[in-house]
C-alpha cells in the first residue's frame, strides 16, 4: 500500500479488478485506488504522473472489456453528491458527482418530482459514464436532458465544463469517445429536468406495455424497469455488458437491397437518407441467439446481449468476432462493438 499525501487516498498495487466489471473478468490492475474526493482524484493524478504512469479511470464497469492486465493505474471514481438549482417555474438543474449511481438517480429524481429520465430507468453504470457513451433507451437520450458537464483535464490537471454541443453527442457516442478520448476524466453531471409531470412513450415496446390512457412518470419508470427485467439479464447474476454492439446505420441501396431479399427486415429511419438496422435482427437471423462457447455466450432473450458464464476477455472477443463475421458475410454490414475494451491481447 502505498501513501501518495492525500487523506484517504489508499494506492494498491496488483489488484484483482473482477468486482469492478460487470463482465466479472479478472485481470490485474498494477496500481489502483478509489476516490471519493476530488482532492483525491487530483492527487491520485499526481502520483501518476510523478510515476509516469498511465490513468484508467472506471466507473461502474458496466461498459468494459479487460482483456489483459491494466499497467499503471487504475482509478475507481465514487466522487458523491448531488444538488439542485431551479432554472425557471418548470425547470431544474441537477448536479450529480460522478460516481453516484445511475439508477439511484433516476430513482431520486422520480421522487423529488424531476422528471426526463425516467426512461432510462435500470440502466447499469454510474453516472460519469453516461455521457461517453450517451447512453440511451426506450425513446430517451442522455444528450435531451444533459446541460453540462464538469471535467478534469489529465494533462494539466484542470477542471473545465463543457457544454452539451461541447460533448458533440450522437448515438452512442460523444466527444469523450472520439477526439477527446482518454483526456478527460468526468467528475460531475448536470441535467436539466423537469418538475411538470411530462411523458414519453413513443417507443413501441414501451408503448404497448402501458395499459393506461394518461401514464404519469412513475408508469413509465415501472414500465421500463419490467420490460428490462423480463429480457436484459442482472449482470449481478449473469455478467454481461447490455447490449455489446451498435445498432449499425446502413446506406439507403443497401437497406433497399436487404428488405427486398428479407421483406421482415425491421428499418429505422436515420437522418435524411440512412436506415438503422436491430443488430440483434441480423445476429438472431445468423443463429447465434441462445448460443454458448464454452464459457461465453449470446443470451436467450436478446440476441445483443453478450453473456460471460466464466470466460476470459480473449473468449468474449472472439465471439464477438465470431458474430460480426458472420454478419458481415450474410447481410454486408459491419458490426461495432459498443464497449470499451482495455488491454492488449499479446
Ligand atoms: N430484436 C431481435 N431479436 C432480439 C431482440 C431484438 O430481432 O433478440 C429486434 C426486434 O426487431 C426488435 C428490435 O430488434 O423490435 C429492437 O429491439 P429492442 O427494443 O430490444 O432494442 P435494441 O435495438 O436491441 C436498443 C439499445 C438498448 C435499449 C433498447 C431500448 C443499442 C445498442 N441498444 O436495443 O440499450 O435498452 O434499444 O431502447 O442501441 C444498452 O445499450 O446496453 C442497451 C440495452
């Protein structure tokens, strides 16, 4: 254990980091530590650089592949809190550190009457991921409510806010995720909800699970949480990542030319001229729902979701590679994984 000045601030060496992926994959971190204070974080960040190490931030761990051993160190961030500010008669912001829990907040939230992302109930992470990935579900993105978003800079050690257009938001994905990968760790949210009861069930799913004619928030939050349950698994049970690929955005030609061969094709229109396609469609078409490779597998009731019995990252990857191939053959679509992957298979 070693002392780097700051209280509370414990770092580890070769610490095992299967009880911080929902993949319950177990590589070694070299060094690692938890903060729950921002002043831990920095001087978490200046051990690193005093030791030339690199920093892997992680939140939650529910959108991690670890392939292999993590060298330099990996930070756990459980920054905590939360505030509210009122923004007009119909409109509050709410500040959330970054490793508050992510349901817990829309749990929260519902019970002091902020409303918006209650269709985003009984997504797994915390909340200084949510806006990497621009996590989404049931009719709702994170980038329709996030107003900003409080950083710190790894190479200076600056903390900066970033708008939401900074945050270059798209389906699943953002800035954090493109040009301004790996230099930034998130340490607080805002979202900008609202406290008159407002709903959206335009997603048919969702929708066609509600059997009442006016549904308040708390329907809807209810609802999804029950459609989640009956087909995502609980990666506490069952480690898995929720869905592991994109939903892959095709040409207008191609989507002509694969609903003319298979007239069951279900398209989304996306922008002005492209299609969105269910990969779970095209994964479920080429056989692999339900499948297992001896310690990996595709679950049962939703073909997207990659499940870990008790694999390695190396398992988990060659089947996902085993699956975009087969894809790629069969209907000329590439597929993309959607989390991240740390490590390099030697
Ligand atoms: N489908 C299949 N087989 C399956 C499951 C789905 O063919 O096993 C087809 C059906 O045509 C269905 C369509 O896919 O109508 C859409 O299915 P679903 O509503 O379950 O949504 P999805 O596209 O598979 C996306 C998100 C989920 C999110 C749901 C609901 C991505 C990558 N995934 O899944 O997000 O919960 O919509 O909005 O966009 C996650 O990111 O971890 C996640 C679970």
């Amino acid at each position: 254990m070693i002392n780097a000045g700051c209280k509370g601030l414990r770092i580890q060496q070769s610490i095992d980091l299967k009880p911080y992926n929902s993949l319950a994959i177990s590589v070694y971190a070299e060094y690692f530590c938890v903060v729950e204070q921002i002043d831990q974080l920095k001087a978490a960040l200046a051990f690193a650089q005093d030791n030339n190490l690199e920093v892997t931030p992680i939140g939650g761990g529910s959108n991690l592949v670890l392939v292999a051993d993590i060298s330099g160190l990996v930070v756990h961030i459980k920054l905590r809190g939360v505030s509210s500010e009122p923004v007009s008669p119909d409109q509050v912001d709410i500040y959330f550190a970054a490793g508050e829990n992510w349901h817990e907040m829309v749990r929260l939230c519902l019970s002091n009457g902020w409303y918006g992302i209650e269709n985003l109930a009984l997504i797994p992470g915390y909340m200084g991921a949510a806006p990497i990935q621009n996590i989404g579900a049931y009719g709702v993105e994170l980038c329709d409510v996030l107003q900003s978003v409080e950083v710190i800079e790894l190479n200076s050690g600056q903390i900066k806010t970033l708008s939401a257009a900074d945050c270059q938001f798209g389906y699943r994905t953002s800035l954090f995720k493109q040009s301004a990968k790996d230099q930034y760790i998130i340490t607080s949210v805002c979202l900008r909800l609202c406290t008159v009861p407002r709903v959206n069930i335009e997603y048919p799913s969702l929708k066609a699970s509600i059997n009442c004619s006016v549904p308040t928030p708390e329907d809807v939050f209810r609802a999804v949480c029950r459609i989640r349950s009956d087909k995502l698994p609980d990666p506490d049970t069952l480690p898995n990542v929720g869905s592991f690929f994109k939903n892959p955005v095709i040409s207008s030609e191609l989507a002509d030319r694969l609903s003319r061969e298979n007239p069951d094709l279900p398209l989304y229109r996306y922008q002005e001229t492209r299609y969105k396609v269910p990969a779970a469609w095209l994964i479920e078409r080429c056989g692999f729902k339900g499948c297992r490779r001896e310690n990996v597998g595709i679950h049962i009731n939703q073909a997207l979701v990659l499940v870990n019995y008790s694999g390695s990252g190396a398992e988990v990857l060659a089947l996902a590679d085993e699956i975009s191939s087969e894809v790629r053959q069969k209907y000329a679509i590439d597929l993309e994984i959607e989390p991240r992957v740390y490590g390099k298979l030697c």
